[in-house]
C-alpha cells in the first residue's frame, strides 16, 4: 500500500457582537435575555420607507480592533446589500461590507503549547449587522426574535494558516481576551457575544501526487469545546472519505455544515453560495465613511498593550511563569491591579498567588472580576508585606481575603487581629511552648532523638502540637527551628 500523508488546513471566521449601547443602524437597545421582539424598530424590521443611520462608535470600535491585529486601515469605506432570504432576516439583504472592507491584511500572534508564538495572518475585518435568531423548541412551529437584528457585528476572516484543533483554539481564546483588553465586546460566548466558523479541508499527498479535499466550512460554533472538536472530527471526515472514494472520483464542491454536539459530529446542511449568488450592490441608503488622520489617531489612542505581549512581559520582567502570567493576564483590570501593586513594592511572586490563588476563586465564586470585588492594590500590598514578615501564615491567607472582601473599610491587618490570625514569632513565647510539648512526650522525643525510621513522622507531630498550642499563631518557621535545636 502506498504512503499517504496529509495536512489540515484551516481559516476562520469570527463573528464578534460590538457592545455599543444601541444597534448599527438604529437607536434600538442592545440587550440580551429580555422578552423576544422588545427591543425592534421600523428600520431594524426592514419597513418600507425607513431610512439607517450608522453608529459611529461601532465603526470606532471595529477600527479599534482592527488596529489591535495589525490591520491597514482604508480611508474610504462603503457598505453593500448582501441579499439572501431567510426568516430571521425581514428585509432580505443584510447590510454588510463586500469589496472595501473597512480593514485588511493584519495578522495575530497566538501562544503555541511548545511556548512558541505562531502569526496568523488576517485577511479582513469588515463591519455588518447581525440577523435574528430561529427558535424551535416551543412547539411544533418556528418562532423567530428580531431582538438581535440589526446588531453591530464584526466579522474577522483569516488567513488558512492553522493546521490543528489546537492552534484554532488558541486562536479563538486569545482572540477573546483582545475584544475584552479593548472593551469593545464582552466575548461572552453563552450570550453569543461570539462566534465561530472554521473553514476546514486537506492537503493530501499520495503517491507524490498533492490533492485538495473541497472546503467544508462549518457554521455557528460558540464555545471552545465545539470549535476544537469539530475541528477534529472534520478532519477524520474527510480523510475517510478521500480514503473510501479513492483519487479518481469527484469529491463534490465547498459545502456548509453543522454541528451535531450530542452526535459529535458534523451534519451536511447545504452547498456553499458564492459571493455571486448573494448580488452584493453599494447600499443607496448610507453614505460610505471616510477616515481622516486625525479620526484615526485619535482611535489609535485608546489601544492599550495587548495580553499576549502583556504576558511575555510578566514572564520577563517579573520572573513569573508562563502559567502564572497567563492566568494573571487573562482579565485586563486583574493584570494592571497586579501591576499597580507591583509598582507600590509589593513582591511580585507573592503578589501573583494572592490574586490569583484567593481573590480570583473568590470572584470566580461570585461572578465578577478580582477588581469588582473592592480590593485595592495598597491591600495587595499590605497582604504580601505581612505574609513576608511573617506576621500571617500562608494557611491564613485565604481566610483573610475573604473576610477583607466582606470588610473593606477595614486593613488586613485589622481583620487579622480580629480573627486571632496574627502569627507570632516571639522566640520567648514559642520556645516556652516548645519545652512544653517536649515535656509532655517523652517517647515522640525519643524516636526523633534516635534517628530511626519514626524520626522525620515524630518531628512532624511536635511540630503539629507545639502549633495545636499556639492555635495555629506561633510561626511554624521559628518552631521547626527551635525544635531542631532542642532536639539536637
């Protein structure tokens, strides 16, 4: 049997909601998980006779982005119909953008698990506005809600240049935390914030001969989990069935697919159109949208350093690890909180496990950010100072973020006090307490003092009850040591 290798191929398209305050083009309300058709208007519902009117902080919010993954930036921009009939979609064009986009050619850097750093190159990022959404589970009929027509949607295509379920992934994560770095969505999937549509087909070689398995592009994706799986089954798809059909057979044109994620696997839905059968035409409605230099710089101005070299820079400049920045990095207010307390002297290691160990499962807990929880990067400090000095344990550490959540007004140390969680290291008090238990078990002092194999568990049980003593006060450091000389 001859050799026979190959290569996945994948480009993706990312849907991205723009969090404005009303939709592209016109002063509806952008809300999620209110009641179904509240929030509609003449123009979104595609009346006769109405006019849109383009929000100019979409457009400003999509520029934003598009600087944030390299992109050129025109100075002349138009919009298109995109005509095609679906219920979702009243008017029966979408307004969208077609051969002047308004950004191209740009490129993202995403995290490899080597440690490396792959560069995924961007084709475009164009401004539309989302249709409406299907509902078929409330009967034996359809139901549709226009709430989400008319939505400002950023559509970002890349380049085919990933070639694993594990780059597009990364891809899509780090894609995330640069809509949330930027505050221009809030990427939250479950509200379908965000959207994916990988383009997927193989390069196979045979005997020395390179075949192309036809594009299989798969629709509406919204989570992490289904675009990585999908991704990988597609793959065995088509590899099976290029093995099954063999080379001589026609293998059928770029087709559309779904998501089966209880099956897991990928449904045929439709034979992919072509930008042809959409009859794409300038919009008569909207002026196109020219960008001056200084509309543009003063976008430029709000860009902010993006997580990905944000994290770089916390591995380099505060010898953290790659996980520790990572997680550090994954929220923007965490990362500039770690830093501002950083700033104010507090060491870095430390400061890292105190938020992310206690302050990010406390908000984890309650559904907010590390920042939303009140806490300051002066307590940061104050916490890391202490832990230093060893006036708290790092047992107690986790009691005292909690409680400083709860009492804000108050100082950790405060709070400490209060809670008997001050740690003692009085070499006086600790040394009395020592004697004590050395008094009181004689045959745990003699297995330490022998050397044999009860040794290292007995030096852990004075240890344990010198500590049961002071109530968990005295530091464990000095009593290891004060035992160590006693028992010498």
């Amino acid at each position: 049997m001859s050799d026979l290798q190959y290569r996945t191929i994948v480009g993706l398209e990312i849907h991205v909601h723009l969090a404005t305050r009303t939709k592209m083009f016109c002063g509806c309300e952008m809300a999620y998980g209110v009641r179904p058709n509240s929030r509609v208007c003449p123009v979104c519902m595609g009346m006769p006779g109405v006019l849109p009117v383009m929000n100019k902080q979409a457009f400003e919010y999509a520029v934003l982005t598009a600087l944030a993954l390299n992109c050129s930036i025109p100075s002349f921009t138009k919009w298109d119909r995109k005509s095609y009939y679906y219920p979702d979609l009243p008017k029966n064009y979408q307004i969208s953008q077609y051969d002047l986009p308004m950004s191209e050619n740009g490129f993202i850097d995403i995290p490899l698990e080597s440690g490396q750093v792959k560069r995924i190159g961007i084709i475009r990022a164009h401004l539309e506005e989302d249709a409406g959404k299907n509902t078929h589970t409330l009967g034996n009929f359809s139901a549709v809600d226009l709430n989400r027509t008319g939505s400002p949607l950023l559509e970002i295509v890349t380049e085919p240049d990933m070639s694993s379920p594990d780059e597009v992934r990364a891809l899509a994560v780090e894609l995330q935390r640069i809509v949330r770095y930027l505050g221009v969505s809030e990427g939250d999937m479950q509200k379908g914030h965000m959207r994916f549509e990988p383009n997927i087909n193989l390069a196979i070689t045979k005997d020395g001969q390179e075949y192309r398995t036809p594009i299989a592009e798969i629709k509406n994706l919204n989570s992490f989990r289904a675009l990585e799986r999908s991704v990988a089954y597609e793959t065995a798809r088509q590899l099976d069935e290029f093995t099954d059909r063999g080379i001589t057979m026609q293998m059928g044109n770029k087709s559309t697919r779904g998501w089966d994620d209880d099956n897991q696997c990928t449904v045929l839905q439709r034979e992919k159109e072509e930008a042809h059968d959409y009859r794409y035409f300038p919009d008569p409605d909207l002026v196109p949208v020219e960008m001056d230099d200084e509309w543009l710089s003063r976008i430029r101005a709000d860009l902010c350093e993006m997580p990905i070299q944000k994290q770089n820079r916390f591995v380099s400049e505060f010898a953290l690890s790659e996980y520790d920045a990572g997680v550090l990095t994954q929220i923007r207010s965490t990362a500039e909180l770690f830093e501002q307390a950083v700033a104010l002297g507090a060491d870095p290691k430390k400061a890292c496990n105190i938020i992310t160990q206690n302050f990010q499962k406390i908000a984890n807990e309650k559904g907010c950010t590390v920042c939303e929880l009140g806490i300051t990067p002066e307590k940061i400090v104050e916490m890391t100072n202490m832990v230093t000095i060893g006036q708290i344990s790092s047992t107690s550490v986790s009691s005292i973020a909690v409680l400083s959540v709860a009492n804000l007004s108050k100082t950790l140390r405060e709070i400490a006090v209060e809670h008997n969680l001050i740690q003692t290291s009085d070499a006086g008090e600790i040394e009395a307490l020592v004697d004590q238990v050395i008094a009181d078990n004689p045959a745990a002092v003699e297995d330490v003092t022998s050397g044999g194999k009860k040794s290292k568990k007995a030096r852990g049980f004075l240890l344990g009850q010198v500590m049961q003593r002071s109530k968990g006060q005295a530091n464990p450091k000095i009593v290891a040591q004060i035992l160590a000389k006693k028992l010498s």
